[in-house]
C-alpha cells in the first residue's frame, strides 16, 4: 500500500491545534526550568589505594579483603542516611533545609553525589568523589568532608580488623597454653600414679624378672641344702650321739671348733698317757674351760641355763641346728620376698602395655595441642606484626590525590539541554497522540482502506464535497484553537509558576515520580 502523504498531511493539519498544545506545552515547560533553575557549582576529589610500604614476601598482612570489597564497604557506610543528614545539616547544603524532611534531605543528597572507581590489572585504583551544590563552597566543604570520612574509615576499618585478629589469636595462645598445661600435668600425674609400671621401664623389669628368677631358683637349692644338711646331722647324732664334724664346723664358732680340736687331742694322749699326765691334766682343764664357754653360747643361743645343759655333743647339736636354722628362716624369708617382688613384677609388666596405650593417647592428644598451639604462636607473631603496621599506616591505605577546590564557573545547569529535552518531549507527544488516533479510528476514508477492509476494488469514488461556508468555518475553527493554544499555554504556565509551584519544582517531582530525577 502506497504512503498517501498529501491525506497524511491534511490530517496533520486538522490535528495541528491538540499537537501544538504538548509541544508547546512541554517545550515551554523545559525552557522555563531551563531559564529557572539557579546556579549549580560541582566539584571533585580524588583518592588513590597505595600498595603496602612493606611487601607481603617479608610480612604478610592479616587483612585479606579484596581491595574492590573495600571500597564497596566504604562507599556504603559513606552513604548511609545518618551521615548525609548530618552532611547536609552541618554544612547546610540545601536552603530552608531546617523545614525540609530528613527523607527529601536524603534523597537529594544521593542525587548530588557521585562516586566513581577505576581499576584495572596493572593499573592503580582509585576513586573519584563529586558533589553538585548550589555554592562551589558548599560543594567543596562536602566533597572534603566525604574524603575525611573515607580515609577515617578505612583507616579504622583496617586498625579495627588487625587488632581483632590480633586479639582472637592472642586468646587462642593463651587458651592453647592452659590446655597444654593441664595436660601436661595428667600425663604427669598419671605417671607418677602408675611409676612402677611405666613403659621406658619395661626393660629393666624383664632383666630384674631374669635375675630374680635366678635368685629364687638359687634360694630354693640352698633352703634343700640347708634341710638336708640338718636332717643329715639330727640322724646321725641320734645314731651315733655325736655330730659328723665336717657338718658342724661349717656353722661351729671358734670356741666349738676348738672344742672339737681339743677333745680330739685328749683321746689321742688318753691312749698313749694316763690320766696323771700333765699333757692329759692340761687337755682336761683346757676342754672344761671350752666346754663351759660353749655351754653359755649355746645357752645364750637357746636360752636355757647352763644347768640345763647336759653334754658338749648335745650343745654342739643344739648350736649347730640353731645356726641351721636361722639361716633356713633367713633363706625362707628372702625367698618370700623375692617371690612378692617377681609377682608385683608380673604385675607391673602386665600392667606396662595398657600404661603405655593410655601414655601414647596423652601424648598424641599433647602433641595435637602442641601443633596448634605452635600454629598459634606463629599466627600471634604475624598478627602483632600486621597490627603494628596498620597502627603506623605502613600498610594498603587509600591518600588522597587531589582536594576539592571550590569551584568559580558554575558547572549546571545545561539549559540548552533541558530546553531541547523539554520540546522533544512535546514533540514525542504529539507523535504518540496522532499515532494513537489513526490506531484507533476504523473508519473507511480512503479507496485504498475500502480494497484493503473488504479485498475488492470500486469502480469509481466519489469524494466528500464541502461546502465554500464549511470549509470557511473549519479553518476559522482551527485557527482560532491554535490561537488559543499559542496563548492559553504560557499564561497557564505563568499562572502556575507565580500563583502555584514554581514550573522547576514540578518539573523535578515528575522526573522524580518517574524515577528520571
């Protein structure tokens, strides 16, 4: 279908009062605010994040932030709602802000301030603070109050992290300490609760346990030989009513052997002399005195009276028994003790391995918290470290490159802009308007919409005939409405902007409805 502009045009024509009303409209709306709206002075700062002064290869910081989390974090404690409202009040940013609401405060100071970073791989980071005001001392002052609030921030945020790491690890040595001495301490108590049957001992254990049973075995001879031996000498006293010299003079004192001796020479001169010999007579003085001795020993031994005793071969039996004995109740007790001592060395060694597993467990378990502690005691070291070199700003820190100046030209607004947006707005409108009226008018003006409604193709049209007097009256008509137009449309606009609000205010709450502003 070809494009009819001759019919377009007249229809724009007919249309032109109703479309001039939004272009003129809008356009006058735009160039008023753009005429309307006062001064606006803006200005920046810029911060730069500086690599540490002490490279990470030599200390290592605790702090591991990204370095764009950072910024995050810092521009939106920046702009927070306390810290703008407060901006603003100090500094006055905005006229009458006494009256205004905390929420407006709010919403146009976001508006007028512009944070921006730039980073990239081997490139510097930095960060570019901007501030739109109605004074270039105003935008100055809150501009350097935001960089002051940077650099506070991040100086505080590193110092607060490090003395935060460095506290937790300093806890944790000191908890890690008390661990291990208190393990310390059960590893020693049971040590000494159990020293008898201590594991490193179980050598020395098994050696004693060998020589004991050589000792026992040793003692259990002697006791039989010691048995023998007294049964030996009561059988043959018994026999022969005297003692088997050979075994009595194994436990004979001196005085008994010379007993002996004598006794023996005397039977020997008895059969060479007679009794009136003095070698005989001499014998016999010497063997009463021996025997009177021996008789008070043996007394002294057995404690009976000399009366008591009857002969030197019975005294001589009693000594030699006693002595027997006394050395069997010596061998019977040491043979009772080395027994007590080879069993509580059965116990000490059966004892030694469920020692030693319980020892192993401690001693991992101490091990374990002497690794961590260790691990610890590093990690303190490199927190006090970190922390010294954030508390000397020997660290990543953010300076500042440039300051707000206050700005002499004032930088907005851009009138000729708002004035051109103002009439492309009104221009689309009228657009939008005679577009929707040709989508919704469905009635047939046209040959060309008649083949195109029903698919057929008319012989011949014959077209509207207007009258002289009604085309007269339809010009008449749309020149007086566009008249009407050209002057109704500023002095509304007058009549608002004096008497109502001020056409910049409402422009500014529509584009704020809107979400534009």
């Amino acid at each position: 279908m070809n494009f009819d502009l001759k019919f377009y045009l007249k229809l724009l024509i007919r249309r032109m009062p109703v479309m001039m009303l939004f272009i003129l409209a809008c356009t006058s709306m735009g160039v008023i605010t753009a005429v309307k709206l006062p001064e606006t002075y803006s200005t920046s700062a810029r911060l730069l994040v500086e690599a540490p002064q002490i490279p990470d290869s030599m200390v290592a910081s605790t702090i591991r932030t990204d370095i764009s989390e950072q910024l995050d974090v810092i521009q939106q404690k920046l702009l927070t709602r306390a810290n703008l409202i407060d901006i603003a009040n100090h500094f006055e940013v905005f006229e009458n802000i006494r009256t205004m609401e905390p929420d407006t405060v709010e919403q146009l100071m976001r508006a007028a301030t512009r944070v921006r970073r730039s980073a990239g791989r081997n490139q510097a980071t930095l960060m570019t603070i901007s501030f739109e005001a109605r004074t270039g001392a105003v935008a100055a002052s809150v501009v350097n109050e935001y960089v002051t609030l940077v650099l506070e921030e991040n100086a505080a945020t590193r110092k607060s992290s490090a003395e935060s790491t460095l506290q937790f690890f300093d806890q944790e040595v000191q908890r890690l300490n008390q661990e291990l001495d208190s393990k310390s301490s059960e590893i020693a108590v049971f040590k000494s609760e159990n020293a008898e049957a201590l594991p490193e001992e179980q050598s020395y254990r098994l050696g004693r346990q060998t020589l004991l049973q050589e000792r026992l075995s040793r003692l259990e001879r002697d006791k039989t030989a010691g048995e023998n031996q007294r049964r030996d000498i009561v059988e043959i006293y018994e026999t022969t009513g005297r003692i088997n010299q050979r075994q009595a003079q194994v436990t004979q004192s001196v005085e008994q052997q010379q007993l002996v001796v004598t006794q023996a020479e005397l039977d020997q001169a008895l059969s060479t002399y007679s009794t009136n010999h003095p070698n005989v007579i001499r014998l016999q003085a010497r063997l009463e005195r021996l025997e009177a001795i021996v008789a008070a020993q043996t007394a002294a031994a057995t404690g009976a009276s000399p009366e008591e005793q009857i002969t030197p071969e019975k005294a001589l039996l009693e000594a030699t028994l006693s002595e027997i004995d006394s050395r069997l109740d010596f061998i019977n007790a040491d043979i009772a003790n080395t027994e007590a001592e080879f069993e509580e060395l059965q116990r000490n060694i059966s004892r030694s391995s469920a020692n030693g597993i319980e020892i192993a467990s401690l001693q991992r378990e101490f091990e374990s918290i002497q690794s961590r502690y260790d691990a610890a005691v590093n990690n303190l070291n490199q927190a006090r470290m970190s922390e010294r070199i954030e508390t000397t700003a020997q660290g990543q820190r953010i300076t500042t490159i440039e300051n707000a100046s206050v700005p002499r030209v004032p930088t907005g607004p851009n009138r000729p802009k708002i004035a051109i947006m103002g009439a492309a707005v009104g221009i689309a409108l009228a657009g939008a308007y005679f577009m929707l009226l040709e989508l919704a008018n469905r009635n047939i003006r046209r040959p060309s919409e008649m083949i195109g409604r029903f698919n057929v193709t008319p012989i011949s049209t014959i077209p509207y005939i207007e009258s002289r007097a009604r085309r007269n009256f339809r010009r008449f008509s749309l020149a007086t409405a566009t008249l009407a137009v050209l002057v109704a449309v500023p002095y509304g606009l007058w009549y608002v902007d004096t008497n109502y609000l001020p056409l910049e205010l409402v422009v500014q709450k529509g584009l704020t409805r809107l979400g534009l502003g």
